[in-house]
C-alpha cells in the first residue's frame, strides 16, 4: 500500500485527549487517524445510498436526479399490480 505524508492540524486540548487514550498509544496517532478516516468515508458512502433510496421513493413521483432515469422508467408504472389502497 502506498502511503503518502500529510500535515493535520489538531488544538492543544483535542490533541492531548487523542494521545492518552489507549488504542493511540498502542497503534500510534496515524494508524488511528487512518481508521477514522476510513470509517468516515464509509459512512458517507452509505448516507449517499441511503439518499438515493429516498430520493426513488418521493413521494412526487420523480425518480431521482439520476439523469435520464424517468425517461428510462417511464410507462412502467402501468405494468404492475398495485394493490388497493
């Protein structure tokens, strides 16, 4: 893995903090801001997806900012069999 140098900036009080605690101690300050990093990104990923969900299910009736994704899915509303409300 390829890893390259970066230079973060952290105040006095949350650096001191990051330092005593143990899994820092043990892995060291960049293996645990790798980790934080990484699961950050992963959230992130997941709240996209769970957007684009939303965003299929409007009530409005678009089926999302995807483009050209209404065009595709037009007419198949009328295929199915929808229960009664």
């Amino acid at each position: 893995m390829d890893m390259k140098p970066v230079q973060i900036t952290f105040d006095d009080a949350l650096l001191k903090r990051r330092d005593r605690h143990p899994t820092v101690r043990k892995r060291g300050r960049s293996a645990v801001l790798r980790e934080a990093a990484a699961e950050h990104l992963t959230r992130k990923d997941a709240e996209e997806i769970d957007r684009r969900y939303r965003d299929g299910y409007r009530a409005d009736g678009a089926a999302s900012d995807v483009p050209g994704i209404d065009e595709e899915l037009d007419g198949w509303a009328a295929e199915g069999a929808w229960p009664e409300s």
